[in-house]
C-alpha cells in the first residue's frame, strides 16, 4: 500500500524527493535492493546537490559492500558542502 502511495506522489510530481526517498526506504523494508538503488540513484540524478539524498544512496550502498563507490560519495559530498553537519557526520 505505502509503494502505490508513493508512487502516485512520484506520478504527480517526480521531483518530489521525500516521496522517492520514503519510496526507496520502503522497497528497502520490502526486501527489494535493487529497486531501491534505483530509486537513490534517480533521487541523486533529479537533485545532484541534495546532502540527504547523497547520505541514504551512500548507506545504502555501503551496506551492499560497495564500500568504494560509497567513500566517493561521501568524501564528495562533505568537500561539496563544507559545513553541512550531515555531510561531515557521515563520514564518521
């Protein structure tokens, strides 16, 4: 039910990032990583500069050992958001 939510948010606006992040978190509990991915990776893409996008497609792909890909993203981000607590605090 949560997914068809979220999905016809997405068909109403599909900039609308809280809706593809809680799209991708529900995927996730679903047990559908791959979808998932592609729905991180699609919030990334649709809004390059969003920390908190960039943060969840980091985690999520540092939880499927893409540890490589993920340190990018991180170490990225925290140097394209100099000061941005969440940017900094994922590195951690």
């Amino acid at each position: 039910m949560a997914v068809i939510a979220y999905e016809q948010a997405l068909e109403l606006d599909s900039w609308t990032q809280s809706a593809r992040l809680g799209l991708a978190e529900t995927m996730c509990l679903q047990g559908n990583q791959n979808d998932q991915l592609l729905q991180l990776r699609t919030a990334v893409g649709l809004a390059p500069g969003s920390v908190e996008d960039q943060i969840a497609l980091a985690n999520v792909l540092d939880e499927q050992d893409k540890r490589t890909e993920a340190m990018t993203i991180y170490f990225t981000t925290a140097d394209k958001h100099r000061g941005n607590e969440r940017a900094t605090l994922a590195l951690a």
